[in-house]
C-alpha cells in the first residue's frame, strides 16, 4: 500500500474512533433523538463536516470493518467503492488488500 493509501486509511480509522465516542454518547439519549450527527469519515484530515445517522445506520455502517460513512461525494474512487448513498450520507466499503487490511486492523471494535 502506497503512502497516500495509508494516510487516507489512518484518517478514516481516527474519525471512526471519534464515531464510537459520539456514539457511546448518543445512545443514552436514543429514547430523544431520531438522528445524530457524526463526524465525516472521509481520508481528508481537514474534514469537519457531520452526517446524520441513526443509531441503526451507524450499526450497520460498523457491521463490516472495511465500511465508512461519510459525506456523499466525501469518497475517494481510487481506495474505496460507495455501496449505498443517500441525501445524508455515503457508505463506502474499502478496496481489497493493503486498504480493507487497514481499515480491519484499526476496528475498534476487533480489541
């Protein structure tokens, strides 16, 4: 995996692991809200803009390791394939080999 690869795949596993903690949050008020926002889950380290989820989508964003929820045109063809899109949110699956490795290495949720 080439450099650029490996900060867009470093990128992506710091913003979902900040999602975790918005979502530990945000499930002791899931009675309150229908929505939360989560941050972008793009390669781009400069990104500060959020997405609405539901606690449902967000858990089906974390079913795979390899997927990440972000802004829709957040995506980067070259490492990743958008599989479902919506006016809220995108949710991209890592390509196979040395990104999908990455983004499985960096889950959370594997601990």
């Amino acid at each position: 995996m080439d450099e650029r690869s490996d900060r867009i795949g470093r990128n992506e596993a710091l913003f979902r692991t900040v999602n975790e903690r918005v979502r530990e949050v945000n499930e002791a008020f899931s009675v309150v809200l229908e929505q939360s926002d989560f941050v972008c889950e793009c390669g781009d380290g400069e990104c500060a803009e959020t997405i609405r989820l539901t606690l449902d989508e967000y858990e089906q964003v974390r079913a795979d390791p390899t997927q990440f929820a972000v802004v829709p045109g957040h995506e980067i063809p070259d490492v990743e394939t958008v599989v479902f899109a919506n006016d809220r949110y995108a949710l991209l699956r890592k390509d196979p080999g040395g990104p999908a490795r990455l983004a499985a290495e960096t889950d959370p949720r594997s601990d």
